[in-house]
C-alpha cells in the first residue's frame, strides 16, 4: 500500500514521514519514493542526476522508483515536485544497506538500556548509522503514516537505538563500509498476531478463529451494545483488557503498513516471550508473519533474520517439560521456510531478568548470519546443529552439523547472572558432573528423562546415564534457564534440541 491518509490536506504535496531529512534508501534496483500531490497532478522526483516522472492518481496518491545499485553514498538532496508548483526537498539522504528491525521488548530495548552503552555513546558520532524509530501504533483499520524521524547515531540520540539493531548494524558498517538505516518498529510484550495482517490471518484456520473470538468481544464491548449470552471461554480476557500490543493485526496495521513500502534489504526480528503459552500455534504462526510481510513488500524470498529466546527463571533441578523450550523449537523449525536463520542466544541469559543486557553478541551473531548470507562474506553464522541419532547399546551417538572449528565443550562459570541490571549472581551447580558437557538429558521407552553424561567425539556427541540401559531419545537445553557448553570451533552455540516427538505441553493450547 503507497500513499498517504487523510492527514495529508487534499491537494497538498506531502511525502510520508519516514522519507524525510537524513533518511537511509537502501541500495538496490527498485527503491521507492511515494506521497501525496493534488489528484491528477505531474510530479517529478530528483536525486542528483537521477530523475523520475509520474502521475498522482485520482485519489492524489503517486510513486516512483529509482535504480540505485550504482548510486554513491551521498549525502543527496532529494527534490520533488509537480507541475502545479508545488515543491519539497529532503536533505542529507544517504544510499546504503537498510533494515527493519522488529519484534517485542527485547528489539526494543535501548542501548541506553544494554550494558556497554557508556562506551558506545562515548565515542559515538557516526553519521552514517542511523535509525527511524516508529510511534507505537495499534489500530483496528490499517493506516497508511505513521510519526517518526531519521536520527544518526550521536552521542545525545544512540542512547534510544535498539540495543540489538544498533549492534547488528555497526557490525555491518564495520565490514562493508556503508552508510547502515535501521527501520525500528518494536513493542514490548507484543504478541506475534499483532504482527501480522488481518488477511494474513485468515489464510490460517486457528487464526481466523481467534481474530474472529476477538472481533466479537471487541464488538461486544463496545458502547450500546449488549452480548447476546456469554461469548467465549477461551480467551482469558475482554476485548477492552486486552493490550492494545496483543490484539490480533494492530500492530500490523499501524506500525507496519505505513512502512511496508520502504525499501530494506530484509528482517531482524525478535520476539516470542508473548506467545510462550501457545508455542505449538508458533510453529505456523512464524512462518505466516515471514510470508505475510513478504507479500507486503513484495520482495520474494526476503531475507528473515530472528533470535532464539534466551534463558530465563531458574536452572532446572531435573529434567522434563518446558514452554520456553517448546517455543525455541518451534524458532528453530521456522529455519525450514526458505531464506531464513536462527541466532541462537541461549548462553546470553539472566534468570531474573527477561531482557538481558547483553545486546552486543545478539547484534552481533545476527550481523554473522546477514554478512554471510547478503554480503557474500567468509563468516561461520550457525552454532553446532543436531543431524542425526544413532542408538549404540547403553549410549547415543548424536551428529551434528556446523562444527566449524570442530565442537568444543566451554568451561562452565562458576556461577550465572542473576540480573546483570542489579548485578547479582548465583552459582551454578553442574547436574552433570561427570560429562564433559552439560545440558543433555536422556531417556528410555518410559520416557522419564535424567541427566545424561556427555562427551564429544569428533564431530559427535556419545550421550549416556546410569539406569537408562536402553536409550530411546535425548534432549538439549530443553527447560526454562538451560546450562549447556556445546559449541563450535568459531565460537557460537548450539540451540535448543531433541530427538523425540513426544506430546508438548502446548500441543492442545487454545487462542
């Protein structure tokens, strides 16, 4: 959807607020520039030697698009007007690589927010990293603006940069060279349907059903009108409790189809701590969100980049059942849709604090994976990931893919974070002394799962427990806080894993 609402005065020429001073356009063969002029009027847009031509339409809505693969950096002075006199320009636009950052309240937390922010805004000043941070929007209709403003990374502003982004973008203006924007459009404790279009929605049964249970309270609610009986028990609250961020399409409809149209090489999403309780509905959820935005872009197989939810609560005394595990599965199953990767962020969190503050490796490990995939560089972007299992009398043989460097066990720390924010600790009791690696847990046809006894053999894992004489299946850093050390010779780790296909807690969660 191109174009402007109706805050724009008919008539007026008027370019949206995320085209504007000290924007980011994003290298590539068809980026576009839109906005609003009086209907039926000739428009032209100029970026230096660079100019195109159209026609607003009836409605006075008009779009261009410009080749910038050869474009140089800039800085540029994007001009634009119509044969009716009318004129804008927009100052200070950089061409480079853009990104649209998103997710819940781990995208959104600030750099401010994230440890090493005192170093970061001590030597920052750089004007070619910068970021447009959507206005919290939740609306029942999509809109077609939003507020908002480019700002370049200085010390009096990066302190509001998504921590994640910022660092995934530095990094990748560290190795490239060229001018990073960030599209920021985040809300903490956002549910994953909030995300995605109404239409989206509809296109999956146990969606529509839900958006449709919601619809009906919210109508149910409102003023002068009365429910006929009582509507629903699956849905825990009213329409009027519900947050505006967990409403099914809001957040679609105001935070991202008033950007959709903006050019950006591809996602960076972190989110799921919302939709926890309903890990098994994750397993289509993701996949539809993926597809829906690209459709919205129109840009095929878009690049889709997203964080596996780190650890949080407390260490697990004995193996069994977890959501948090549940719905990192259900992240790492999400890999299958094509053009898309996992960063795994597991060793990177603290059990009282669900945003940890360790933003840097997440920006990081999410640059890996873009530097390798987008950019054609020689980087390693994947921890060690399980292939295969093979049952050798008491012990399982586990294959794994992505030892590059060949896996390592780590030293375990003495103790773990607490909450680096009030900077306590505990520490940390091994429930597998005798592996060389932590974490795993094996179990025979009962099913009751223990603590297993880990070595590595190459490019293997030889798992075994006292008791269990004949292994069925193994499990890795399957609860709420794991504790593993499995990780590769490049340094990243492996994810959350199991090898059997036992009923899941959320396997019956109702929307």
């Amino acid at each position: 959807m191109l174009g402007l609402g109706a805050a724009a005065r008919a008539g007026e020429l008027t370019l949206p607020a995320i085209i504007s001073d000290g924007m980011v356009l994003q290298r590539g063969e068809r980026t576009p520039v839109w906005g609003l002029a009086e209907p039926r009027a000739g428009v032209c847009v100029g970026l230096g030697s660079l100019t195109r031509a159209t026609t607003a339409d009836g409605d006075g809505r008009w779009a261009v698009w410009f080749d910038l693969r050869a474009c140089a950096e800039g800085p540029w002075t994007l001009t634009v007007g119509t044969d009716c006199g009318d004129g804008v320009m927009v100052r200070g636009v950089l061409v480079g690589e853009v990104w649209l950052a998103s997710g819940q309240s781990n995208m959104e937390l600030t750099l401010k927010e994230a440890l090493g922010y005192e170093v970061e805004a001590g030597r920052a000043g750089n004007g070619r990293l910068r970021q447009f941070l959507v206005e919290r929007s939740s609306n029942a209709e999509p809109v077609t603006e939003t507020r908002g403003r480019w700002e370049s990374a200085a010390p009096g502003t990066v302190g509001g940069f998504s921590a994640v982004g910022y660092y995934f973008a530095k990094k990748l203006q560290e190795e490239l060279g060229v001018p990073v924007g960030l599209v920021h459009s985040s809300w903490g404790a956002s549910a994953l349907e909030a995300w995605v279009s109404a239409e989206g929605l509809d296109s999956v049964d146990f969606l529509r059903v839900a958006r449709a249970r919601f619809w009906r309270l919210e109508e149910a609610a409102r003023p002068g009108r009365r429910a006929a009986g009582k509507l629903d028990d699956a849905l825990p609250l009213t329409a009027q409790a519900l947050p505006p961020q967990k409403k099914p399409a809001h957040l679609f409809n105001g935070m991202i189809a008033p950007v959709a149209p903006y050019a950006a090489r591809g996602v960076i999403w972190y989110q799921g701590e919302g939709n926890r309780a309903r890990a098994w509905q994750y397993r289509a959820a993701l996949p539809l969100l993926i597809r829906d935005w690209r459709e919205r872009w129109g840009r095929g197989d878009w690049p889709f980049y997203f964080c596996q939810l780190a650890a949080f609560g407390a260490p697990a005394a004995r193996p069994g059942e977890s959501d948090w595990a549940e719905l990192r599965e259900a992240q790492a199953l999400a890999t299958r849709v094509p053009n898309t990767a996992l960063a795994v962020t597991l060793d990177l969190g603290e059990a009282e604090d669900i945003h940890p503050r360790r933003k840097a490796e997440v920006g990081e490990r999410l640059a890996r994976i873009a530097l390798a995939r987008d950019y054609g560089r020689a980087v390693v972007y994947r921890g060690p990931v399980w292939r295969a299992l093979r049952v050798e009398g008491d012990k399982v043989r586990l294959a794994f893919d992505h030892c590059d460097g060949g896996l390592v066990a780590r030293p375990l720390p003495v103790s773990y974070a607490l909450s680096t924010l009030k900077g306590t600790s505990a520490p940390l009791t091994r429930r597998s002394p005798r592996g060389q690696l932590e974490g795993f847990a094996i179990c025979g046809a009962d099913r009751h799962w223990v603590w297993a006894d880990a070595e590595i053999d190459g490019d293997t894992v030889i798992v075994s427990a006292p008791g269990v004489a004949r292994p069925v299946a193994v499990r890795y850093a399957w609860s709420d806080f794991p504790v593993g050390n499995l990780y590769n010779g490049a340094g990243l780790p492996a994810g959350t894993f199991r090898t059997d296909d036992f009923p899941l807690l959320s396997r019956d969660g109702a929307y």
